[in-house]
C-alpha cells in the first residue's frame, strides 16, 4: 500500500519541492507490516498521466514533465531502494497513486538508481481555482495530513471538531482521493482571521465521496468554535477499499447539496399548507354561510344542519335562529302565533286586534 508521496534531491527531503526524485513510503513485504521510503521505477508504463497523478497526490495542478533520474543532474542520486515497478494509471485527474495499478515485482535493470523516475510539478495549486465544498489539508509535514480547509463563499476556512469523528473523517479522505483515515485529532490551529465555516459536521454514511453532502457551506459563519478546535485530519490508504474520485467528483456537490435542502424545505412547507388548508376551508365556508359558534350564542329554538365537504373530512355546522323579535313577550295562555299588535295594549282574554280601538266598559249597564 502507498502510504505516502514526497520528492527528493540528492535524498534530501523538503515539503516545498514541487519536483525531484519521486519517493513513496510503501508496504516492502507481502503481510504489509514492513514499511519503507522506496523509488519508482521509470520504465515503459511511466509517462505524463502517472507524473500528474503523483503532483495531484502532492497538491500541484500536474506535471509538465517526467523522466529519468540518469538522465539529468538537477536532482542528484537517491540511494534509496526501487520498489514498485509498472505503474499505470487510468486517468491524469486521478488524486493518489493508490488509484492507479502497480507491481511489486522488480525487473533487474531497475535496480540502478540511474532509473529511478522523477517529476517536475506546475507550480500552481489544484486548489489555486477552487470551487464552493472543495477541501484541502495545510501545514502538514506530508500532503495526507494536515489542517483540514474548506472553500466557502470566496474564502478558505477551518472546520470545527465539534461532533467530527470516523465518519466524516473517512468521507473527507475519499474527497481527497484516500480511501481511509489514520487520524482525526490534532493541534494545527488556522489562522484567527480565518473564518470557521463548518460546526457540528454528521455524516451519516462512510460511501459518501464528498463533505458537502454531509454539510454544505452555510452562508455566514454560525458556530461556537475556537480556533484550537479546528479539525486536523491524516489520511490513509486500505486494502479493501479505493476512492474513486477525481479532481472533478465533488465540484457540484456543495450547490446539489443546498439544492435538495431547499426542495427538501420546499415541500415539507408545501405540505403544512396544504393541511392548514385542509381543516381551515371547511370552517370559512360554515362562516360564510352564517353559522357556527356566534350563531347558537344568539338562543332560539329552529336549528338548520349544512354538511359541508372539504378534502379529507366532512364538517356539519348548525345554524341556531330566534324566532322572539318583538317587544312584547309572548303572553300567557294565546296562541304565540298572534303576536301583539302595535298601539295596543294586550287584553284580557283576547289578543288586541288590528283596526279597532280599545272599548271602555265603565259605562255599561
């Protein structure tokens, strides 16, 4: 398993060479216990897509030339072993040598030192042109490990360790082109006019391939974060598993991901709507027909039942009138459908009649 990447001169390493002699911190034995630093054998299969493969791996935007160590004195002689041979990759946007297929098995002529391949590296950055979500890991001492950097709203920024662990560890890896992590924790504290864009990252599922799905870039910073905080994250390689991206798997990621969330938002409100409108509609229609709650407060003895239809449920709403308007109560022992007549007084016996004015009997004989 290739562990780690770096480029040498005369054997002597530095994290600022973007070329020299190609060294790679590789399992030497078939168990994978044995670890050492070891060459890569310029051969046939070693060409322009395997060298930017290698500056990928280191954070250069590619390479703009290859060749063998013999053939030149810019990088002096690297006394260290060849260890893998036939190197052949697929695709020049592939992000990690472990991408790409290699042999174990040696052929004699790689033995000299002479054959041992280098690289020279554009000096831009695969992150020089950034794109919203994308990640990158700073001031490490190798490319895999170092402080873990997202690109938000025009500015590269830290994520909090609150709530960050395997998961999101091993999801920010295979963004990277690693397919594990060997640590999470660490002190590599951002700069503190660098903003905290991330808090509180969950990621659900260790197959994602991209941070932003688990959390996309907010829009202002809304965290409880120090900068002591910030996540310092290794990567890795794993014999059972291979990242599959490249320098363009996550480019759309973080716009996907705030899309759903907005379609998400969209229709969980669309269906509260739809449910307030569902039991509210029935209610304005009763009112609108004149009964309800205010209309059995009025008392009265006729009652009037509309059943109304609305949606998932049938609402039936009573209507209560009065029937005593005048102001004259009904009189004891008559037909309350006589009501008194206006200019009347009621008399004794019979109701007043209309036309006829009240007799005086104090006469009568």
């Amino acid at each position: 398993i290739v562990e780690l990447v770096r480029l040498v001169r005369s054997g002597i390493y530095s994290s600022t060479y973007s070329s020299g002699i190609v060294q790679i911190y590789y399992s030497t034995s078939s168990s994978g216990s044995i670890l050492g630093w070891g060459n890569i054998c310029y051969d046939s299969s070693f060409a322009s897509t395997e060298a930017s493969v290698i500056c990928n791996q280191l954070g250069y935007n590619g390479a703009s030339s290859y060749g063998r160590a013999g053939s030149t004195s810019s990088y002096g002689t690297d006394n260290a072993a060849t260890i893998i041979d036939d190197v052949n990759c697929a695709s020049s946007s592939y992000l990690t040598l472990e991408q790409c297929s290699l042999s174990l098995f040696i052929k004699s002529y790689c033995v000299s030192n002479s054959y041992d391949a280098y690289v020279v590296c554009y000096s831009t950055r695969i992150w020089d042109n950034p794109y919203s979500g994308q990640i990158r890991l700073r001031e490490g001492t190798y490319s895999s490990y170092g402080r873990l950097e997202v690109y938000c709203n025009g500015q590269w920024g830290t994520v909090c360790d609150d709530s960050f662990g395997s998961i999101d560890a091993r999801v920010a890896c295979r963004q990277l082109g690693y397919s594990y992590y060997s640590t999470y924790t660490g002190n590599l504290a951002g700069y503190s006019s660098s903003p905290i864009w991330l808090d509180n990252v969950i990621c659900t599922s260790s197959s994602s391939t991209c941070l932003a799905y688990c959390e996309s870039c907010p829009s202002s910073q809304y965290h409880n974060c120090r900068h002591s905080e910030d996540v310092a994250l290794g990567c890795k390689f794993s014999s059972y598993a291979t990242s599959t991206n490249t320098l363009s798997t996550c480019q759309y990621a973080d716009s996907s991901a705030s899309d759903i969330a907005a379609i998400v938002g969209g229709v969980v409100a669309a269906v509260f709507i739809c449910i307030v409108l569902i039991i509210t509609i029935p209610i304005c229609i009763c009112c609108c027909l004149g009964v309800g709650i205010g209309a059995a407060a009025r008392g009265g003895r006729s009652t009037t039942k509309t059943t109304v239809v609305g949606g998932a449920s049938d609402v039936s709403c009573t209507a209560v009138t009065s029937q005593t308007t005048s102001a004259y109560p009904a009189q004891s022992g008559y037909d309350a459908s006589y009501p008194p007549q206006q200019g009347y007084p009621p008399q004794q016996g019979y109701p007043p009649q209309q036309g006829y004015p009240m007799q005086d009997n104090s006469d009568s004989i």
